[in-house]
C-alpha cells in the first residue's frame, strides 16, 4: 500500500461531517408583543416570581419529537418533548441588538447535536448527544420567561408553564426542513422569518415580523384542586339530602 493511499484512507476515518443551520433577523428588525397587545421589554415582570425578564428573550430552534402536537393546555411538556437549541431575541430597548434574532443548530455526523436543551428548565447541556433526523420539520419557540444568571456565567431561562406568567409563541416554515449533512467540511443552512412563515400558535404580523404571544395556560395550583374536590362533596351531599 503506499503511502498516498495509506494517507487517504486516515483521512475518510477521521473525516467530520458538519452542518450549521441558522435562524437570524438583523437588528430592529423582530418586534415581540405580549397578548395584551404590548411590546415586550424589560419592565416586564412575572407575575409569580416578581423577576423582570432580561434583556433577551428567549428562543429555541429545533423541533418537536415522537409526533408531539403543542398546544396551550401541554405547554409544561413542550421543551421536554423538543430537540433544539436556545438563542434570543432583543428586547425593546436593548440598544444595537433590539430586534436582533439569532439562533443556530450546530450538528455533527449524522446530524448529531452535542450541545442541546434537556427537559423543560431551558438549561443546555453538552454531556450527551441527541439526534435531529434529516428531513424534520423546525420549528421557532419563543417565550418571555424571566431568565437568572447560572453560578457558571451563563443565563437559564425559567421554564415555560403558566405559573410563573409565561406566554409563548411558536412559529414554522414549510422551508424549514432540516438538511442531510454532507461530506467532511461546514455546511450552512440560513433561515429567516420569510415568506411562508406561519404562527402554530399565537400570532405573526409578517410584513412587520411583529409576533404575539399567547397567554400560557396557568397550573392548578393544590389548593384549588383541594377546593374543587371540597366543592364536589359538598354538592353530592346537598344531592342526597334532596
């Protein structure tokens, strides 16, 4: 075998297939609103936690998994049941970056994602790797959850429920299909909010790019639950009695 060949053939072993898939808007240019019709900042304050959201809101790209339909009432379960990646959107105010969507999925062979969301705590983890199929249709979350900085530096959006005052928008694009990786190098994949794009759910003023968020459904806390029960006995008693 000479050494040419002996050459090529550590070359195909260690090859690295790579692919980068971008969903960016340019500053000024997307314009998050609240469902009570105004425009998100960060005088904004959770209801529950009295946090007023940092200057970014947050956005994941990716898609959901095992055939998983979002609506309001499974809001808790949506970033459980999603593989995708955390980016922003700035906020109102925010100077140069208002307005400025950025969001990017970084995989590997096989579309392999080293460095993705886990669960529904907005945390991201690179300890393990998850898998965005080839051909999956992406989608856009974004939510305006308060955020708190980690001991390690970086920011952990709350999660995404009803309880802390949360809303939420989800938004597709039939052109956003995850591409097939290809040879050894760096593929990029660049979306926008295009023509095209639609609002799973709340709302999208495309010619604006503005984008209304719904109201999440909140959490029956156990007392009201409790209370509910009380009032059930209550009543099939008063039932018997008559």
């Amino acid at each position: 075998m000479t050494i040419v060949a002996s050459l090529m053939m550590l070359q195909t072993t260690f090859k690295t297939d790579a692919s980068t898939i971008t969903l960016n808007e340019v500053a000024g240019t997307v314009e998050l609103y609240l469902a009570n019709g105004t425009q998100v900042s960060t005088t904004y304050v959770s209801p529950s936690t009295g946090l007023a959201i940092g200057s970014y809101g947050g956005v994941r790209f990716g898609t959901f998994t095992g055939g998983f339909a979002p609506t309001l009432a499974n809001s808790a379960t949506w970033f459980s049941n999603f593989t995708g990646v955390n980016g922003y959107l700035g906020l109102l105010n925010q100077g140069s970056n208002a307005g400025r969507l950025a969001d990017s999925i970084a995989g590997g062979d096989a579309n392999g994602i080293t460095s993705y969301v886990l669960g529904n705590s907005g945390v991201s983890t690179g300890t393990a790797t998850q898998t965005l199929a080839a051909g999956s249709q992406l989608y856009a979350i974004f939510w305006n959850a308060p955020y708190v900085s980690n001991a390690s530096g970086g920011s952990t959006f709350y999660p995404l429920t009803g309880s802390n005052g949360a809303q939420a928008a989800i938004l597709t694009n039939t052109s956003w299909i995850m591409p097939t990786t290809t040879g050894p190098g760096t593929d990029v994949t660049a979306f926008t909010l295009s023509a095209g794009t639609t609002a799973v759910l709340g709302s999208l003023d495309l010619p604006n790019k503005g984008i209304t968020m719904a109201v999440m459904i909140p959490e029956p806390s156990s007392a009201s639950l409790l209370a509910l029960g009380m009032a059930g006995l209550v009543a099939l008693r008063a039932r018997r009695k008559s």
